[in-house]
C-alpha cells in the first residue's frame, strides 16, 4: 500500500516495479553467500577434502548427514506453508492422526536410528590397523603454542627433531603419538583425520593412512591459552621416495655455512645465545625449550604456521616474535643491529 501511495505521489518507483530486479540482485547474494560457504568444503584445511580413508569415511558421513538434514527441513518447511496457505480444504488432510503419528514419531525414530546404526558401523571402520613393523611413528607434544615433533627410527629411538610441520608418506601407516607439555591441546589436521586431545600425563595415539599429495593444514583445536588460534601445524603428504629424501636430510645435523655472511650469522646465534633455547645439531647449540631449528629453513613457515621463511620474516619474528604472537615464550631481540639481524636471519634461512 505504501509502495502504491508513493507511486501515485510520484515519488520514486513502486517497489513492486522493482522486485524482478531485487529478487535477481537477492538471487545472485544467496548464491555467492552459498558459494562462499562451500567455498569451506575445498582447500587445505577442510574434512571435506580428505586425504586419507579416514578422512573420506568422515567426509561421507557428513555429507549424509548434511544432504538428508537439508532434504528434511526443506520438506518440513514445504510442509509448513502448505498448510499455512494451501486450500483450506486440502489442509484440513494435516489433521488425519496417522499423518501426525507417522511423521511426528515414526519417521523420525526411523530416520534417527537408521543414521545411528550407519554412523556406529562407520564409525567402526575409522579404526584402523594396528601398528606394524612398516609404521611410521611420530611423537607430538603440544606446547604454549606450537607443536614439537619427534620422528622415531626403526628402534623407536628418536631420530630427529622438527617442529610445526609434519611431513608422511602415501600408502604408509602413520602413527601419531601424542602427549603434551603443558595443557591440553588437541592434534587436529582436518584433511587426514579427526581431532584428538593431547592431554597432560597421558599417551594418545592416532593411526591414519594418507592416499594422496598434498599440503594440509592443521590446527590446535582446543583452547589452550592467549595465543591457541595462531598454534597451526603443517602437514605435507609426500610420495614415498620424496619423503624417504626429505627423511634422509632432516637425519643431518645443519650444514656448515659457506659465505661470509652466513658464517657471521651463525656466530651470532651462538654468541647471542639463542642456543639456550634451540637446537641447531653440528654447531653445538642444544636448548630444548623453543624449537629445535636445525633444518628450519625447509620448513613452509615459522612461528606455527605464522610467517613464511624468508630472511625478512625471520628478522622480523626475531626482532618482536610477541608482534605476531601475543605472549610468545620467546623474548624480542630487537636489540639487535639491523646489519646482525639480517645475518642470523640470513643463516637460519640457509638451514635447508
Ligand atoms: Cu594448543 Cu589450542
């Protein structure tokens, strides 16, 4: 009526004129708003993007879920207007008891228990083969906030030492042994498997089977202090020959720098003493408080998943890690000379 009284006053335009236009406008939102929710399914962080036969089980599972729930509401909702606006005559059928029993009580118990039996055999198909003498086996610590990783030999023993990042091979049992340091934190890489605690004075473990390349993200799903949400791990899923490489050189200790600049660099870390806190193995640094930082410079980021490895961003989270990190552990080395950072950046960029 409005719309009407302002047409006929000649002020702008009845709005019904416009509806096409607003409907098609309100169309096109709707479909990037649902674009852009998808958009989630994809990428390097998503269950729905599985990796391995868990994830996929889990990924299947939800989509069942997710389709039949939107099935039934859109029904319940069709359902609902027909009977707010339907021929007063055809609605009157919504009040036959044996619809009400039937829809109301039977198709749901029906419906729920069916997903439960599904979910409960699937579920049963999640657990995965025991360890075996051909499975590779990690050791996760959460930390305040980053994750220390320990690659285990054929003995068990610990191999070497690395951080924030994982690298597995496809095809291979991979088994995640996961403790903490502090509190609890939860190992949580959505495109390999589900999510599991790292409690204190306990042992987890997580068996999974990676069956494609690729870069995944994870991320410390449970809330852990100040910095939890900027607590991101890693993960790459190599081939097998590509990570037998890539266990190979993580197995040595760092290679001696062989230019000026870098040899001054790594005096400096040794001189400014951030081995009281790191490992660099072959230069005689040992701490084990922060990261072990022997091969850092292979690595996809600093900071846990902060920063990637440049020497600019290694100068930087050097000079001020609390900038990036609020309540880092680390101390700032701002104090440093710009031509000093720039060194040790330069050296710890060099540790491939
Ligand atoms: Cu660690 Cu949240």
């Amino acid at each position: 009526m409005a719309g009407c009284a302002r047409a006929q006053n000649g002020f702008g335009h009845d709005p019904a004129d416009r509806s096409p236009a607003v409907n098609v406008r309100l169309t096109v939102a709707l479909v990037f708003a649902a674009c852009g929710t998808l958009g989630g399914c994809g990428g390097v962080q998503s269950a729905l993007a599985p990796h391995g036969e868990h994830a996929s089980l889990v990924a299947g599972l939800s989509w069942t879920m997710f389709i039949g729930a939107a099935l039934i509401a859109l029904a319940v909702a069709g359902l609902t207007l027909y009977a707010m606006f339907g021929p007063p005559e055809r609605r009157a059928r919504f009040l036959d008891r044996k619809l009400i029993i039937g829809g109301g009580i039977v198709f749901p118990t029906a419906t729920l228990s069916a997903l439960l039996v599904y979910s409960l055999l699937l579920t049963q198909r999640i657990v995965p083969d025991p360890a075996g003498e051909n499975t590779l086996r990690i050791e996760v610590v959460g930390e305040q906030w980053w994750w220390r990783v320990h690659y285990l030999g054929a003995e068990g023993e610990r191999a070497f030492a690395t951080a924030n990042e994982i690298r597995i091979p496809t095809g291979r049992l991979v088994e995640f042994i996961l403790t903490t340091a502090d509190v609890i934190h939860s190992f949580w890489v959505p495109g390999l498997a589900g999510k599991l605690d790292m409690i204190p004075g306990h042992v987890n473990t997580l068996r999974l089977k990676a069956d494609k390349t690729g870069v995944l993200r994870g991320q410390c799903a449970e809330y852990c202090g100040g910095a939890h949400a900027l607590m991101a791990l890693m993960t790459v899923v190599d081939t097998p020959e590509e990570y037998a490489d890539w266990f190979d050189r993580q197995r040595e200790p760092a290679g001696e720098p062989n230019e000026a600049p870098l040899v001054r660099g790594r005096d400096l870390f040794l001189a400014s003493g951030c081995g009281g806190c790191h490992t660099i193995r072959g230069i005689g640094a040992d701490g084990v408080i922060g990261p072990d930082l022997t091969h850092v410079g292979s690595r996809r980021t600093i900071g846990a998943g902060l920063l990637p490895v440049t020497a600019n961003a290694m100068a930087d989270w050097i000079a001020s890690p609390d900038h990036f990190k609020p309540e880092v552990r680390m101390p700032p080395f701002g104090g440093l000379e710009a031509d000093d950072l720039d060194a040790l950046a330069a050296y710890l960029e060099s540790l491939k």
